[in-house]
C-alpha cells in the first residue's frame, strides 16, 4: 500500500425494537403498627442510610425514633430507641425535616403556625432534642402541614390547609441554606391546591430527588363518605426542578384498604423506588414498591430532564470533539513538516508497538509494516529512518444552557505520540498514537462524563507540485466512559465503551514572499461513532437502561495561515497565524433507552450538535541550532453558544548520529530509551510511564559501560 487513499462507504443497519410501557400503580407490601406508642401519627421520615425512622403525632406531641434491621424495609421490626415529648415547645406537630448531613432538626405544628429547630449532637439522633426550648423559632402562619427543603436548602416549601377544598403550597427563597434567619418573608410562588368535592386537609408535601415532581397527601376528614372525603396522594410535573409555577397534575392516587384511614405524612427512600405514608386513625406506617422511581402516577420522563438531555448530547458532542482532537495533531505535524522542511532534517528514532489487544495487534503486525514499505513486500527496518515527535494539548470549553438542557463544562487533556518517515517521491508517512481524557461536568447537581480514548492514526502528506499538498488520515478510537447521573440527594452510574472510525482529507497551497507565507486550505472531517449498551446502577427505581448508539460525523471547513521566518543567534523562529471558519454538517443521531425497573422506553431525539464556528490561532516554532524544536500553538473555537481554548506544545529533538532514540508502547505502558557514545563509553537511559492509572507507575533507570 504504497499510495495511501482514505476511501470508504460506510452502511448503516439498526433493528430497533418496541418495549411496552409497563407503569403500574404503588404495590402495598407491608405495614407497622405502633399504636402502642402513637394513635395519631402525622407524619414518618427516614435517615438517609434507611436504618432510622421518624414518626411523629398529635396525641401525645411526641417524636419518636425506631432503628431497622434491613434500610426501608418494615418488616425487619422497627424498634424503638428513643422518645421526645416537645408539647411544651411545639403543640400538635405534624411534620419534620432534616438539614443535609441530618445535624439539624425542624418540626412545624399547628398550634401557633410556627416550625422550631434544634441543633442536633450527633447526626439524626434525636438525644440531644430539648424538650422544653428550641434553638430557633419562626411563625409561617396560614395553618401549616407540611414542610420541605430543597436538595440545596436554598428554597423551603410549606403546604396550608385553607379550608375543605383549598390548600395552598407556599415557596420562600433563602440566602443561606437551611438558615431559617435568611428567609424571604413572602413567598416567592405559591400553588393553590383545589379539590373540587373532595374534602379533607391537604397534610403531607414531598419531591422526587431530582425536583421535577411534588406531591401532596390529602387526609380525609369524613372517611365514611367516600365520595366527598377521600384520602388520596396527587402528583404533579414541575417545569424546573423545585419550581412550583405553572406544574402539570399527573392525577392522584388512592390508597384501598380494608379499614377505614386518614393518610397524612409522605416519603421516599433515596431512589424512589420505595413510598412510605402515616395512618391518622389506624396508627401505621404503609409500604409500597414502585415501578419506576418516584412514579406515584407517571413514571418521571427523562427527556424532559434538562440535565439528563445534556448527558445525553455530551456524549454526542464528546465523540465529533474526539474526531477533532485527534485529527488537530497530526495535521498540525504535516503542517509544521511542511513549513519548516528546508530548515530540518530527521531524526533517527525506533519506535515499536505491542498490545494485547488482538485487533491493535494485527494493525501493528499488518498494516504498520506495509504502509511504511516502498513495496508490498518488504518489511519494516526497526533502525529505518523515522522521525520522533510527540504533542501535548489541553482545552477548556463551555457550552451555555438551552431551552432543553443544562449547561456544561468540558476539559480535555490528551498525549500524542508519533513517527514519520520521508519517502524517495518526497511523501510523507507516519502514525499516531493518542492517549485523550475528556472530562464534562453537566448541569449545577453533579452529572458528569469521564471519557477516556486511545486513537491510532494513518497519516500522509503528498506533493501536488510546487508548495501544494493533500493531507490524509485515517485512523480508530476506542472509547471508555464513566457516566454520572446525578438527580439531586441520589446518583446513578454507567460504564459505556465504544469504536470509532474516522478520517480526513485537506488541501493546501502556499504562496511566498521572501520569507512570508499564505497558505490557504480546505479540509473534510468524517467519521463514525458506536457506542454499546449499557445499563445504569445505584438507583434502583432510576437506574436506566441504554441501547446502542450510533454518530455519524461530517464537517467541512475553509482557512489559512501566515507565517514569518526570523533567524536568530540560537536558530529560528516562525510565529504564526490560523484562521479556520467550519460547518457541522453532521446527521442527527437518537438514544433509545428505557427504566431497567419496568421496562417504560423512551427517546432522545435529534440529538445534532451542528455548528458554526470560527477557529483562529496564533503560536511559533523554535528551531534552536542544538537539534530541539518546540512548537506552541493557543486556538480559540467559537460557536454561538459555545468556545473551546486549546493549548498546544510539541516537541522534536535532532538528535547526532551517536545517539538514538527508542519509543515503545505495550498497552498504555510507554518506553522511551536513549542510548548515546560519549568518548570510550556506552550511556543506556530507560524510562517507563503507566498512561491512564489514577496512581502512575514510572521509572529511570540509567546505565554506563565501557565500550571496550
């Protein structure tokens, strides 16, 4: 293969398959009694860890704490560890709420329609509790039943009995969170609760994790009339998370038991997949599992998540950036080949692959040897004449939030290795291997994508006559991901991988002035992504299952530099100028997943991160007379609600014909050694370097021997 044409038709074939939408009401599993303690319970709470429940009632105003055997699971017989009276400091209570780390308690009651904290020693244990002060106190007014913090304790929410067919949810905003002294003493929004014909209290307020759902109980007052008074929970859709403007009711859910009850207090275990609620009259806590998380009505609809959208196009984004970043280096080499071929010679360098990977293997085996050969038969000398270079980049972008999805950060550092060699017809050949990291943080909660990529790449630069030149490549990635998906107080995890192909042809021309050069170019990114299934874990009731997805990529892009030789006492120096203006042509692509729980499917849906953008950049070589050149380059990529800054350096080093350099590679473990003469002696230098381990594994190792 002596001539190098990157030509290829790519098909794709994806069988998509239809899953049932499987939402089934909450399942009553079990129930605890502890009548013995409490006969009118307002309302239950559980520690994170699932291990501590909190019940509280009015017929004693006594908070009372039970420990679990197995975390949110009343059959593992709840007992009771402690009791606090508080009537001399709250009268009738009817719901309690903990800070984040649970060192902070808040109860509110309706007797003087105020909520009082206490300070707490240990967390969510409540020895500490003063029954006779609290540390704070403020009056909320308008008879309060239930109160919740968001995730952040930066929003407090209070649901109100109004009378027998209105309640109302009231937000306050406060500066500091979970700081009752920094509240807005007016609601920021309030939602009124309207229950035409039904009576009862509107008693219990909860969310889902994420914040994109709210619920209310409604308590029955006249249980014997069903049809005026029934107890039921309501869910409603939130259009941003903790936002009680303009929800969706989703319906309500009723509760059918043999005994006639009034259902008060309301919560969750960490993913929703478990529903807790207190029996006004039959002194019980209830159990329920639930087909998806947090789904009382609905199940919660990811794509109408702003932050698992953006996941979903970080993934779609990180893979075109990856065709980018790979591709930016080796054309920044042929380039730099180009520019500077009258002041540079070659070095003499050995370069060596092995892998375990049986496909990286057969490429280094196969295709290495060939593509270097001047005839399909010959095989490659290790002691051939290649020159040594080596690329390190680092970029920092944004890409601002849309009406659909969150913001999102991206940092990317990536090592790329390569050799080239010069042919008799004066056409350059080489490859590259690149070692990238890409790290996004999603959204103001947490999610993140931790991409890690290994790519090898085919290059070569071929005359045209004159200063004119094409520029191929063609090359593979494999992709690791790490996916965070953080919904609020609960978090899911996924491991995806996935293969790329891609190339890319450019054109160049270069017309001189003395020593000034304006080169004008086009170029043609393309490529394919896959990336495997996967299914989330750590959430059961969230934990989503992914199918395969596949991204093509198309960018077309139009340009030139400038550039000026200075020569100077130690060499020369060429600053330079790019400007590149490119557009992303690229198909929309789509992710089909579902809740692993139950089965619901769902679709993200023209997924396309077309762009325009404008990419300028400015850096210099140094070509010193000693044989080292060094090579920076700063590039600003801009697009209407998105920018990346790139920070280049490379290096090449002409080393004397008494000195060699080897570079090998087994897996993600690189060897560099430099054997040099020196007088009568033999100087052996070995370094090792372990890529990718979170803790590197590196060595020197230097030995001296007498030639003779």
């Amino acid at each position: 293969m002596k001539i190098f044409k990157p030509t290829f038709l790519l098909f794709l074939y994806l069988f998509l398959s239809v899953k049932a939408f499987a939402f089934t009401d909450p399942n009553h599993v079990d129930d605890f009694d502890f009548s013995a303690f409490e006969t009118i319970s307002t309302t239950v709470k559980f520690s994170p860890d699932g291990k501590t429940m909190f019940v509280i009632g009015v017929s004693s105003d006594t908070l009372r704490q039970y420990s679990l055997g197995t975390a949110f699971d009343l059959s593992s017989s709840p007992t009771l560890e402690q009791s606090k009276i508080i009537t001399l400091v709250q009268s009738a209570p009817q719901d309690i709420e903990f800070n984040s780390d649970g060192t902070i308690l808040y109860i509110i009651g309706t007797v003087g329609d105020d909520i009082d904290q206490w300070t707490l020693s240990s967390p969510y244990d409540i020895g500490s509790v003063s029954e006779t002060e609290s540390s704070k106190n403020i009056n909320i007014g308008g008879d309060p039943r239930g109160l919740k913090f968001s995730n952040d304790g930066k929003k407090l929410f209070i649901v109100h009995q109004i009378s027998g067919a209105i309640g109302r949810v009231d937000e306050y905003t406060l500066t500091t969170p979970y700081d009752l002294d920094t509240i807005t003493p007016t609601p920021t929004n309030e939602l009124t609760l309207s229950y035409s014909g039904i009576g009862g209290r509107r008693q219990g307020i909860n969310f889902s994790s994420d914040g994109y759902k709210l619920f209310i109980t409604n308590s029955a007052t006249d249980s014997s009339d069903p049809e005026k008074s029934k107890n039921l929970i309501r869910e409603y859709s939130l259009q941003s998370p903790f936002n009680i403007s303009n929800p969706t009711n989703n319906g309500d859910f009723q509760p059918s038991y043999a005994e006639k009850f009034r259902l008060t207090g309301l919560t969750f275990n960490n993913d929703g997949s478990k529903m807790f609620h207190t029996d006004f009259s039959n002194h019980k806590v209830y159990e329920y599992t639930l087909s998806c998380g947090f789904g009382v009505k609905t199940c919660t609809d990811p794509t109408n998540d702003k932050d698992d959208v953006a996941s979903a196009e970080s993934q779609s984004e990180a893979a075109k950036k990856l065709i980018q970043h790979t591709t930016y280096p080796v054309l920044n080499r042929m380039e730099w080949l180009r520019r500077n071929s009258n002041r540079v010679n070659l070095t003499n360098q050995n370069i060596k692959f092995q892998f375990s990977n049986e496909i990286l293997n057969s490429l280094t085996e196969e295709l290495i040897p060939l593509y270097f050969s001047n005839n399909n038969s010959s095989e490659i000398n290790q002691n051939s004449n290649w020159s040594f270079w080596s690329e390190g980049t680092i970029s920092i972008g944004k890409i601002g939030n849309t009406s659909s999805s969150s913001s999102k950060d991206i940092n990317t550092s990536a090592i790329t290795f390569g050799a080239d060699k010069r042919s008799e017809d004066n056409i350059m050949r080489g490859i590259a291997l690149r070692f990238g990291s890409d790290d996004v943080d999603v959204g103001d909660l947490g999610s993140a994508l931790d991409m890690n990529s290994f790519s090898l790449t085919f290059y070569e630069s071929k005359p045209r006559g004159g200063d004119r030149f094409t520029d191929h490549l063609l090359g593979l990635s494999f992709i690791n991901s790490d996916l965070l998906n953080n919904s609020g107080s609960i978090s899911t995890n996924g491991e995806r991988y996935g293969e790329q192909l891609y190339g890319s042809l450019s054109l160049r021309d270069t017309f001189s002035k003395n020593k000034f050069n304006f080169t004008p170019k086009i170029k043609i990114n393309y490529g394919i992504t896959h990336f495997g299934e996967y299914t989330e874990t750590g959430a059961a009731g969230l934990n989503l299952k992914f199918d395969d997805q596949y991204i093509g990529n198309f960018t077309s892009s139009i340009g030139a530099s400038l550039d000026n030789t200075y020569e100077l006492k130690i060499g020369s120096l060429i600053p330079y100028f790019d400007f590149e203006y490119y557009a992303d042509m690229s198909p929309s692509s789509q992710q089909k997943f579902s809740y692993e729980s139950n089965g619901s499917a769902y679709t993200f849906k023209n997924i396309n991160n077309a762009t325009h953008n404008i990419i300028g950049g400015i850096g210099f070589d140094l070509i010193s007379n000693n044989g080292l050149t060094l090579m920076t380059k700063y590039t600003r990529d801009q697009a209407k609600k998105s920018k990346n800054d790139n920070f280049v350096i490379a290096l090449d080093y002409k080393n004397s014909q008494k000195s060699l350099y080897s570079m090998s590679f087994q897996d993600s473990l690189a060897k560099l050694s430099h054997n040099k003469e020196l007088d009568n002696f033999q100087i052996n230098l070995d370094s090792h370097y372990e890529l990718f381990n979170k803790d590197p594994d590196y060595g020197l190792f230097i030995k001296l021997s007498n030639k003779n």
